[in-house]
C-alpha cells in the first residue's frame, strides 16, 4: 500500500517515513515503496529527535537498497529509506544537542529521526549559507565530492584537459567550474540540447557534447573533436557509453576518477567498461572516489569551495520539490534526467 494514515492531520505524536517495501529489480517501481505513518520514538538517554526539514536525494541511494556488497549495508526492508537530511532538534536527551539547533547528518527520508551520541549527525551554523539547502548541495557532500574528487583524485595541473560525464548534474557542473577556476580546458557530456546549452551558458565549460542517441564510436568522435590531443583527466558520473569513449581518448598518464555509474545503477545485467586495456596503453590510471572518505576535511573542503563562491567563479542550482509524499516522484527524476540541479525533497 503506498499510503499508510490520513495526510490530512497533523499529528506531532507520529512521524512519516518513506520505507522499502521490497527489493528493486531493474528500475524501481513506486509498488517498491510505502509510506507509512509511525509513532515518535521514545527518548533514551543520549538520544535527540531530529525534525527533518529537507533529505538529499542522489544516486547512491539505488544502490543501497539492493541486498548486494557495497560500502555501506543495504537498506532493510520494512525501514526508512537511507539520506542525507538538515532538519532541527524538536526533543533532547543529550546535553550536546539543544532543542532549536539546526543540524545534518546522514538519516532517512522521514519527518523526524532519531539521532544517538556518536552517530552521524553534527551541528551546522545557518548564519553561514542563505538557505539550509546549501548543507545537501554546494557546502556538502555534493560540493566536497566534486572538490576532493577533482583535486586528490584527478590532480590536475593548469593548462591540462578536463572530461567531465552527467557534468550538468549537482556534481558534475561543480567539477568543471572548479576546473576551469584551475587553468584546465572543460569539456562536458550531457544529455539533451538544453542541458549542453547551460554548460556553455551557466557552468562556463569549453565545450558540450550531447551523447543522446549516440553510440560509443560516436561520443569517441565527439571528444576527440573537442579534445584532439586527448584528455588528462575524467571525471565520470555516468559509465557505460561515456566511460568507454573517454578511455578511448586518453593521454600519457592520464587519471580517471571514478564518481558514480549511474547508467547502470537500474540494469539487472552490469555491462562494466570495455575499453579498460587503454589504461595500460597510455600508463593511466582509474580510482574509485568515496566522499566519506574525506570527512576528516570536509571544512578544509568547504573552506575552499566559499573563497569561489564569494569571489564569484561558482555557481549552482538546486531542484526541490515538495513533500513526502511526492519521495518517489522525486527520487526517479535522478534517472530521467528531469531535475535542474542538485535533488533535495522538502519534507
């Protein structure tokens, strides 16, 4: 059933939450869902509630709700679904975490959550940002992955050539601007005419190559075109198609960071890349890219990412859409392409 209680009533003794009903198979299915209404927890010593006011929704989430290896444990069945939300502390026993203090952490796509000392969840300082939003967007994990990503993954050097796939995503639009802020040339593939105009137009790359409709020998021709002496670094979001057409295009020492494979993230059957032997030809390297890797210095990271944002060579866009009850809704734009900028659902 995907609604559980009357959306009607407000009932501060219950919370809403947006749990896995069953297993995806392939792209998922709003059957795959429910919404159901629950009574508040009841504190224990050290624990707070969290009132969630807005949940980050990104690709990494399909993967956390198939029962499979991953680096973290798959989302239980019958459980909220796992995200990264900014919400406020409505009740407290924990003396480290007052009623009213707003604050982020990685939690569910619910109302309220239940956070626990020691757990993921810090405080956060609103003066800072006009809009909380910015927490789950160009000051989070979203902005720390395209900066530690491009600057300890990819080390790049001025006057090199930046590729950047799904680069009018969240992430991807971030790469390319902190790479031109860098000396680099930026290239970026994106899907559809008007997303490869704000490329140009909005994130200020290079260059824009539309790989719809396109074949792996065609994107090859594409990049070649627009990077003849090939690329130094690439920053892929995307795989398939567009991961085998960068390798194809690689220079001596070239080095791959690899951010996500979201053409994949919904096939049952995992083609994987194809061209991998291009690594060897050109002594290139590929390194997987995990955020929570950096967390340690995500305020070196943001510190870094507010100088462009105040000297004006940043920009961002986020795409919000409005209670839960549109979660679904919500989640599968990430697939279809039809978010402007990085997802955030207001609860």
């Amino acid at each position: 059933m995907w609604w559980m209680g009357d959306a009607a009533v407000t009932d501060t003794t219950k919370r809403k939450r947006f749990t896995l009903a069953a297993r995806p198979q392939g792209v998922p299915q709003q059957r795959d869902f429910a919404l159901v209404e629950e009574a508040l927890p009841v504190l224990q010593d050290g624990q707070f509630l969290i009132e969630n006011r807005f949940a980050s929704l990104d690709p990494a989430i399909r993967g956390w709700l198939d029962d499979a290896p991953s680096y973290m444990p798959p989302v239980p069945l019958g459980e909220a679904v796992r995200a990264t939300t900014v919400g406020v502390v409505c009740d407290s026993r924990n003396p480290d975490f007052a009623v009213g203090q707003w604050v982020l952490g990685l939690n569910a796509i619910e109302t309220h959550s239940l956070g626990v000392a020691g757990g993921f969840t810090g405080p956060i300082d609103l003066s800072l940002v006009p809009s909380p939003t910015h927490f789950l967007s160009v000051l989070g994990a979203v902005g720390m992955t395209a900066w530690f990503g491009l600057t300890e993954v990819g080390q790049p050097k001025a006057g090199e050539t930046l590729l950047v796939s799904g680069a009018a995503g969240a992430v991807g639009s971030l790469v390319g601007q902190i790479g031109r802020s860098m000396g680099l040339k930026t290239i970026g593939i994106a899907g559809g005419p008007e997303k490869c105009r704000r490329l140009i137009e909005r994130y200020r790359f290079d260059a824009a190559i539309d790989y719809r409709g396109k074949s792996v020998q065609q994107l090859e021709a594409d990049i070649r075109a627009a990077a003849p002496g090939g690329v130094d670094v690439v920053f892929e979001n995307v795989g398939g198609a567009c991961l085998d057409a960068a390798l194809m295009n690689l220079r001596h020492g070239s080095r791959v960071a690899l951010c996500g494979l979201i053409s994949e993230y919904n096939s049952v059957e995992k083609l994987g890349a194809r061209n991998l032997w291009q690594l060897i030809v050109h002594s290139a390297r590929i390194q997987g890219l995990l955020v929570r890797d950096y967390l340690p210095r995500f305020a070196e990271g943001a510190g870094e990412m507010a100088k462009l944002l105040s000297a004006g060579g940043l920009v961002f866009d986020e795409h919000v859409d409005v209670g839960i009850d549109n979660a679904f809704a919500a989640f599968m734009r990430l697939f279809e392409g039809s978010n402007d900028g990085k997802m955030i659902l207001q609860l």
